[in-house]
C-alpha cells in the first residue's frame, strides 16, 4: 500500500532574506502607484510594466537554468515570491502561469530552438501563456478531449474547441491538448498530444465567458484549421497523457491554492481591532491554526520538488485542503465579524471585499481539478482504490 509522504521542510534562511527584497520591492511599486492592492478581480491582473519589473528582478523562471533565462534558484526561494506577491494582491496575471507550468513544461519537452526563443522572454515578463485543456464535455476527465490536430504536410490544423481557458484574451501563446489518434482499446488515454500554439495563428478566436461577478476572466477558444508548424509538437505523439499529469502537480501545489481569498482573513483582523473578544480570538486562533498547518504542508510539497521528486498525491491533498479551508473562510469570517469594534469605514470595505469572496468562493474547488476527483487520486494514490 503506498503512502502519503510530507517531508519536514522549512523555508531555508536565505529565503528570509529574500523575502525582505520582495516586501521592498512591492513597497516601492505601491509607492509608486503600481497597483492597487485592494482592487479585488477574479484574475490576478494582467499589468505588463509590472511583470517587466518582476523579471528584471529574476523572480521569473527563478528554477530554470541560466542558459534559458533562468536563475538557477530554489523552489523554496520561488515559494517566498509566490506566497508575498499572492498576499500583496500583485498583478501577476501575464507571467504567473508562464512561470508556474507552461515553462517547466517547455524545458523537458519543447526543442532547443524553441527553449532558446520562448523561455528567456517568459523570464523578462514579456510573454503570457495560457492553457488548453477543458473542453465542454472534457474537463474532469482529461482523456475525453475531441479537439483535433491533424497532420498535413507542414505540420498540422488544429479543429475544435477549449473552454475556461483563463487568460486567453492576453495570451501570445497557449499549451493545448489536441487528439491526434483515437484512444485504443486497452488505453483510453492513448492518442492525445501537447502543443505549443501561437494565438495570433491564423483561424484561433477568443470568445469571452463572463464568470459570476461579470468579470472577464476565461475563454472559449475556438480553432478552425488554424495551424500549428511539426516543430511546435511537445514530447511525443499520442502521449500527451503522461506528460499534462505531471504538469498538473506544478499546478496544484503552490500557496495561491490557499492565498487567493486569504485578505478576508487579514482584513478581518483588521475589523476586530487589537483586543478582540474571546470568541474572535478563538475563531481567529482556529483559521491561523489551519492556515499554518496548510502551509507547512505546501512548502513540504515544493521541498519535495525541489528535491527531484513527483508529489503528486501530497500536491492533491494541499489543493483539496486548501481550496475547501478558502471557501468556508467567508463564512466564518462573516460570523465572527459580528464581534467587531473597528470602525466604520473598515467594516464598509471588508464587507465589500466578503461580498467578492463569497461571489468568487465556488470556483475555488472547481479550477484546477474538482475536489471530487482529487480525492479519487488522493485514494488511489494511498491504495484505497
Ligand atoms: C475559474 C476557473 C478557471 C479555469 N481555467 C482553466 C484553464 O485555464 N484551462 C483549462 O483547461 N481549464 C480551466 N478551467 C476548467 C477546470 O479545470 C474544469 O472546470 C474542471 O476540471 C472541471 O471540469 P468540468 O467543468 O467539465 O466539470 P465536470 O468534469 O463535468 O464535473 C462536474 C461535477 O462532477 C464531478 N465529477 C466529475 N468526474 C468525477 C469523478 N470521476 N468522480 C467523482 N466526481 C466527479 C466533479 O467533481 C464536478 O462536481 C477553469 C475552471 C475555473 C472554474
């Protein structure tokens, strides 16, 4: 039977001292008027200085090797810039998912050329990936997508659709998963595979979906024979399923999967002021708590990367724990509001911030893998199943 296995990292003490950099350099853009950090939209914004400052300051691509733009850092230290621009509210929307996956995944698949072009301008912040797998009656299950690549002689014409693709109307390039063969009869996840797509190609329209508040946030992407070179095929054909798994452990394990709403907590602090009632302290006390357990496990699970190892049972559990402690966050915080002696004008804008939480709480078990079938992983990962 296998086992779940957190390992006991801390945060390495030179990421302390980064962490001083980080809350400096965040300091000197409010200071300046950067960002606002208490505009709240369900995207983190999408801001192009501010990504071209980030890179600048090599907190892009920070794991990747020199020779593509990268800085040959830790995950740790990739942790720290995460965690404090999440919490500082940044407009990280047009590198954060570069930086997350789409460039970890370039680096083991794509060929030289292509590294060598792409990756280098994902780390000065000046290229936003998007990623193409959902599609309407694919999302959950992966290995149902029916969006088609199919081969010509200079390469092959992408047909079909994604959906909920976030970000697609900023992106210059997306990672998509297209059918190239029919899945077999012992392998239902046979004959998908991932390209690299250039979204000003020829026959791509972004169609916007607005989420529950309105916003624009994600996509329909439609393709009509828009195509896409031979050389722009990530890893092998047919078997993208090996490869988008792993891909998805980058995506579930850090701290924006328990950060995202995460104001609520501090602006409720705010509201109960310095000497709250003991019934706020022990609720409070109680959310601390499980947030402080939430990140001891998500920084093991970045350790664990960094070590060279496939968390991809630890990476579902800190997504599902972290996704259902965010959304129960506005509720709770609502009720121990009630004990609140701060004044006014914080009551007025916690209450406007709570509205967006609750507004924007269902998705946070949607996005990134459905808490159902993440727990259907966490069970076949500990041999339940
Ligand atoms: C804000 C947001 C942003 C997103 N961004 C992207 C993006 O950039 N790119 C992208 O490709 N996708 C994106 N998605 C899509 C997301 O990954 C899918 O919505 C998700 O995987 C669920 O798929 P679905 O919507 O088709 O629901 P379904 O798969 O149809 O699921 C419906 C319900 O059935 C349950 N269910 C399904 N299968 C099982 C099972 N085997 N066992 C138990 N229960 C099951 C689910 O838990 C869920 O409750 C985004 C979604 C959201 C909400």
């Amino acid at each position: 039977m296998t086992s779940m296995q957190f390992d006991p990292i801390r945060l390495p003490p030179h990421a302390q001292q980064l962490r001083g950099e980080v809350r400096a350099f965040i300091k000197e853009q409010l200071d300046a008027g950067a960002f606002d950090p208490n505009r709240i939209a369900a995207y983190a914004g999408y801001n192009p200085e501010f990504s071209r400052q980030v890179g600048a300051k090599g907190w892009i691509g920070m794991t990747w090797p020199k020779q593509y733009g990268g800085h040959e850092r830790s995950f740790l230290e990739r942790y720290v810039v995460t965690e404090e621009f999440r919490v500082a509210n940044a407009p990280v929307g047009l590198h954060f998912t570069a930086d997350r996956q789409s460039g970890p995944v370039l680096l083991k698949y794509a060929p030289e050329h292509i590294k060598r072009d792409i990756l280098p301008r994902i780390a000065r912040g000046e290229c936003c990936f998007c990623i193409g797998m959902s599609e309407p009656n694919s999302g959950s299950d992966l290995f149902a997508a029916n969006a088609r690549a199919v081969k010509v002689d200079a390469g092959f014409l992408l047909r079909g659709s994604k959906i909920w693709t976030t970000g697609a109307h900023h992106a210059d390039y997306m990672i998509g998963l297209f059918r190239t063969s029919p899945a077999t009869a012992d392998n239902r996840r046979h004959g998908l595979t991932q390209f690299l797509v250039d979204m000003k190609s020829p026959g791509i329209t972004v169609n916007p979906i607005a989420n529950l508040l309105g916003q624009h946030e994600f996509n329909e992407v439609v393709f009509d024979d828009a195509p896409v070179p031979a050389a722009n095929m990530l890893g092998q054909i047919d078997m993208a399923w090996k490869q988008a798994t792993s891909e998805l452990a980058y995506e579930r394990s850090g701290p924006e999967r328990f950060l995202e709403i995460s104001f609520v907590l501090f602006d409720l602090l705010r509201v109960l002021g310095p000497t709250p009632d003991v019934r706020a302290t022990e609720g409070v006390g109680r959310l601390v708590a499980q947030l402080h357990a939430l990140r001891r496990m998500s920084v093991s699970v970045n350790g664990m990367l960094q070590a060279g190892k496939e968390p991809t049972l630890e990476g579902a559990i800190v997504k599902d724990l972290g996704t259902v402690w965010q959304q129960a966050l506005p509720h709770k915080a609502r009720d121990l509001a009630a004990f609140a002696s701060g004044a006014d004008t914080e009551r007025a804008e916690f209450d406007r911030k709570l509205a967006h939480a609750i507004a924007i709480a269902p998705k946070l078990t949607i996005q990134g893998g459905a808490s159902e079938v993440l727990r259907g992983i966490i069970a076949r990962g500990l041999g339940l199943r």
